[in-house]
C-alpha cells in the first residue's frame, strides 16, 4: 500500500471508527461489535506507525486511556465428570430455565460463576495429603497428571481434613503472566505459544513435570464433590475457600433471571479487564437436592448450563474469490483474506458457501468485512462494512468455466449450487478415488499418493486401485519398496465390501450412509438397483423424490454402468445385503443426535437394525422416538416441535434390553 493509498484508507477509517464510538458511548447503540470495532482501531494504529507523519491529534488512536513419564496413567473418576449444556441467547436461556422449572416446585436459585477457559482436573486427597490429579478424560477415565500438577502453587499439597476429600476446578494461564512467558520465549529464538487455552493444556499434558513448572499457572475451584452436609453450591464455595482454594472469583447467587442477566451482561463488559480467559457463565441450581433430583441427559446435568459469550470477532479485508471444484462437482466460493488471529488462530480463508450467500451479504473483492468463527471453530463472513468499500472494489460473478478443467459449468434447476459440467473433471477425480477409498477403509492412502497416482496416470479412477502394482508405486515421493508393498496389501484386503458400503463408495450425490442402507436391504444386489425405476426407489423407507432422481440420474450415465464394471472386473466382490424382517422393534423409526457417552452412534444405530428398527436421518412426524446425547443439535429441538418422543441414552439403553 502506497502512501496515496494509506492515506485515504485511513481517512475512512478514522471517519468509521467515530460513527461507532459515538453510536456507543454517547448514544448507547451498538451496530458492530466491540471487537469487530478494536480490530478496526489496531488497523488504524499499525497504518498510523508505518506513516507517522500521518497522525494527527484528532485520531482515535491518540486518545488517552486508562524425571519425565514415558507415558500418563489412567485415573477413574469415582463421580463422573459430566459435561454441560450451552446455550447462547436471553431466549435459550428462558427457554432452560423453563424445562428445569417444570420439575421441581420449588423456586429455583442460580449460582453464576465465570466460565473460565482451561483445563478442567479433578483433585483427591486422602488422609490430608494431594494423591492424584486426574484431567476429564471421557467423563469417566481420565489421565493422571499429579505429577505436572503439584507444580502450581495455587493447588494445596496438603489439606487440614484427613478424609477422602475431591476438588474440582480450571488449570489457567493468567495473562500477564502468559505474555510475560512469551516474551521470554521469543527473546530465546523459541516459538511463543499460540494462546492460554492451549499454554495450560499443553503444559499439564506433558510427561516431563519441569516443564510444567517452568509455566506459571494457576488453579480456580468450582467444584467440592465430597459430601460434608453441604446443602448449597454457595456453602461450597465457602467451604473450598476455608480450605485453602481458589474459588471461581467473582461468582454471586442470583435469585432472579434478570440477575443472571446482568451477571453475563457485567463479565461481558469486563472480559478484557480479567487476567484469565473466560467464554461465558456457568449457572448451576444452588440447592443440591434440587440439583440432584433433576438428574441427568446423556453426560450433561439437567441443572448446569454454559452460557456462552458471543463468537470472537475480528476485520479483514477479502483480497479475492477463489472457487474450489469438490466430490460431487459442486463449486464453492471461498475468500482470501488478509491475515487475521481470530479466537486462537490465525485465518485468511473463509467459506461462502455459495453464490447465493456472496449475494446476500453483497461481498466484493477489496471489501472490509466482520469476521467471526462460529462455534469458535469455523471462520464466517458476518457483514460488509459497505462504508469502507473502495471505489475499485470488484463484484463476483459466477465463474463460466471450471477453475480445474475449463469446462462449462452449470446450475441445476432447484439448486443453489453450480457445477463443474464435466464428469470426468481432474479435481473430481481426485474427490471420488478418495472417497471410495475411504468408503472401502483402505488405510495408508490419502490425498497427496492419489494425486500422484492421477498426475502420473497410473490412476484414472477408484476401480483402478484394485490392480495397482508395488512397481506402480515406487517412482512415487515417499515410496519405497516395502511401502509400496504395504499399501498394495492393504488394498487387496479391501476386496470384499458390504452392498451399503459400496453404494456410498460411489458418490451419487444425496445419498448418505443411511440411504445407502435402505437401498441395500430393499434391493439386495447393484444390480438390482441400477434397474430400478424411480418409482420402485421411491417405494424404499426414507428416499423422497430428491434422493430417487440422484440415482436415477447417476445410472443414466454410461460411465457410472462402465465405473460399476470395472470394479467387478478389478477383483471387487460386491456382498449381496439381506432384508431384515420382523423383530422386536419392526415399523419403529429412530433418530440420534449428539453423543451418545456409553454407545458409539454406529453401534447404536446397528442395534436398532437388528431389532428390525430404522435409524433414520431427519425428523418427521412418522419419526418414532429422537434419541438425545450430549450436546444434541437441532433435531431435538424440532422433535419437541412434532411432540416425538424423545429418549435420554439411559432410556434407549433400557428399552434395547428389554427387547
């Protein structure tokens, strides 16, 4: 950026900035984020230092302001660790608070404590001395860290009570202390660590404790599990205080929702005034009997809640579009950004998802947009900020050809998506081998050996790995001879699949894991399936017209008839798939979401189909019964819509072995 070019980026945004400070602080408004808004002001601040002479006193920038283990034992938590349940908003708060409130008459009480960002560990003592630290683990096993964790000074080694005592609490990097620590990193010629979170993890995680110790940690309690009479979380909190901890600081009793409300409000505020991350408040039902008798779903309490702060924020400017071709020949827009650390990391790509979404949001190229990572994990375009938009800002268009191979690319009637036009497209190639290898669980073969094998033209597509040769293999990076070996092994151990599987290896689009399983069990041979009319695929459980048109559609095309053949040519035998019939749980429909703690979703969902049940994908009222686990998404929320029943992991559980 020329000087010319600084000079008016910033111009536009001193005069931006000044909109949203008087917006805030003098009318009480908010129409960016404080942190979309921060990223705006460091923006200006780093312009400003590489072009002194263009500061001037009127700037917001110038405003005044005040021995090692060779590996970790296993500890089992004698009270499982659960998790929690977040929630995100005043209305799914209320709407918590509701459920809870319908069973129990009494009044209920929260105690609000900040939700410190960490590692979560468990403490026993026994006979007043530190025994074992353990971290959460599974809930139900975790791993012994004791050693790591008697270097931290703010854990008590020894305790005035002799009996079996546990304290649970947050293993913290305090961030004066965090950034001091990099700082003696960087001057060293260490690479500094990335954030807190993973500075305490990591720490704790490691075998050799001096490492540990060389950190300054520290240790908050939130938890006192061992029962003394305690009849409140308020009276623990006292009690882990007389005892020599650290309590979760800043925690209050609130005796209303509008307290609650102004808790979060308040640590919202004063976030980056704290000397340790937090992402929200925890809210736990203060009376312990009341806590008890509403029990528990899946791992997480009915009477504990996270409620989380907004996603972290930032401002970038997208410096281009990029299309990327995928499996199903699918065009996704994808923006280049300029660098920006977002929650932990550093980001300079974010997905558009289609042409549709660069509309609605009107994104150009050279504009400054909000940045934010949803569940903390994927960074997303939020707003345009339109009054930094430059006047040689670009719009995006539909690109006319395919960015891999140059073919037309098309827009199907109905879709949002476009398409790259040609079949047989060298990125689609690439997408399809490596599904169907997944699909068929050929270890040892990822991304980079199949576009070796297709830019090499040893490969043309999937059917071909079933005659690969070890020779093929060895003028391949990484290769040698006994490699080479291996992975053509492995591959011929992969002859044999399941019908279900191989439908999914295919790639017809629409056609999940689940759909490939009906079709199996209805049509029992590939076969028997490529025959079928839509009709006849409309007659199968759970496929719609969407779903019928897709497979129609892919054995209309010759090369998917002659895609079929060559596997069976290659050595592929293809498992005929048998129709269950009857059973104890015949013409029931379940659907699972979130984790389910004691039973894999793959298991449970082949438990209910030897039964003769149906685990299905999507809620509707034929749906019989939703199976909730951990950290459930929407389809609990819409079987509450449809008044389907729902079961806990414990309910299923007992209903499978009283079939």
């Amino acid at each position: 950026m020329n000087k010319s070019e600084a000079s008016t980026r910033i111009a536009e945004l001193r005069k931006t900035i000044d909109h949203h400070r008087h917006q805030y602080h003098v009318l009480d408004r908010q129409e960016i984020s404080e942190a979309a808004l921060d990223s705006l002001k460091h923006e200006l601040y780093k312009l400003e230092q590489e072009h002194p002479d263009l500061i001037t006193a009127d700037s917001p920038t110038q405003r005044v302001g005040g021995k090692p283990l060779e590996k970790f034992g296993k500890v089992t938590h004698a009270t499982p660790m659960l998790s929690m349940e977040d929630v995100f908003s005043p209305e799914e708060f209320n709407a918590w608070v509701t459920r809870i409130q319908k069973l129990t008459t009494h009044k209920i009480e929260f105690f609000a404590m900040p939700k410190i960002d960490g590692l979560a560990v468990s403490l026993v003592y026994e006979d007043g001395l530190l025994k074992s630290a353990a971290t959460r683990g599974d809930g139900k096993i975790g791993e012994d860290v004791t050693m790591n964790i008697r270097t931290i000074e703010s854990i008590p080694l020894k305790l005035e009570r002799l009996e079996r005592t546990e304290v649970r609490g947050e293993i913290y990097f305090p961030l004066k202390a965090f950034e001091a620590f990099n700082k003696k990193l960087v001057k060293e010629g260490k690479v500094a660590i990335v954030n807190p979170r993973n500075g305490a993890a990591g720490s704790i995680r490691q075998l050799d404790s001096a490492v540990a110790a060389s950190r300054p940690l520290a240790f908050v309690a939130w938890d006192f599990v061992t029962d003394v009479g305690q009849k409140t979380q308020a009276e623990e909190w006292d009690i882990l205080q007389k005892m020599g901890f650290k309590a979760a600081p800043g925690s209050v009793l609130c005796d209303s929702d509008e307290k609650v409300l102004h808790f979060w409000n308040t640590l919202l505020k004063e976030r980056s005034k704290l000397d340790y991350w937090i992402d929200g408040i925890v809210l736990r039902v203060n009376d312990n009997a009341t806590f008890e008798s509403l029990g528990v779903v899946g791992k997480t309490p009915r009477g504990l809640v996270a409620w989380k702060f907004p996603a972290e924020e930032t401002t970038t400017i997208v410096r281009d579009i990029e299309w990327f071709v995928g499996r199903t020949g699918a065009l996704t827009p994808v923006a280049v950004l300029d660098p920006t650390f977002i929650a932990g990391t550093t980001v300079q790509h974010a997905t558009l998802h289609n042409f549709d979404e660069i509309q609605r949001l009107d994104v150009r190229i050279g504009d400054t947009v909000i940045l934010y990572k949803a569940g903390d994990i994927i960074p997303k375009v939020k707003q345009v900020l339109k009054e930094l938009r430059p006047h040689e800002s670009q719009e995006v268009h539909i690109p006319k050809t395919c960015p891999v191979c140059g073919s037309a690319v098309v827009r199907k009637e109905g879709e949002v998506a476009v398409y790259c036009g040609n079949p047989k497209c060298f990125a689609q190639d690439s997408e399809n081998v490596l599904h169907a290898a997944r699909s068929f669980e050929i270890d040892g073969l990822g991304p980079q050996t199949i576009m070796a094998l297709i830019e090499s033209k040893i490969l043309h597509r999937a059917p071909d790995l079933f005659i690969l040769r070890p020779e093929d293999l060895l003028g391949l990076e990484g290769f040698a001879e006994v490699s080479a070996k291996k992975l053509v092994e492995a591959i011929a151990a992969k002859r044999t699949i399941p019908l279900a599987r191989f439908i999914v290896a295919l790639g017809i689009r629409n056609v999940g894991e689940e759909t490939a399983r009906d079709l199996a069990e209805q049509f029992g041979t590939i076969d028997a399936m490529i025959k079928a009319s839509k009709d006849d695929l409309m007659a199968v459980p759970n496929i719609g017209e969407i779903v019928a048109d897709s497979i129609v559609e892919f054995f209309a095309q010759k090369h998917n008839h002659e895609l079929v053949e060559a596997y069976k040519k290659n050595g592929v035998t293809i498992e005929r798939a048998v129709k269950r019939e009857g059973g104890p749980l015949a013409g029931k429909s379940f659907v699972l979401t979130g984790t389910l703690a004691s039973i894999g979703r793959d298991e449970a969902k082949e438990k209910i189909r030897v039964l003769g049940g149906q685990a299905i994908e999507s809620v509707s009222k034929k749906t019989s019964y939703v199976i909730v686990g951990e950290e459930p998404g929407s389809k609990a929320k819409k079987a509450a819509e449809l008044g389907i029943p729902v079961l806990s992991e414990e309910e299923f559980l007992a209903m499978l072995s009283r079939t």
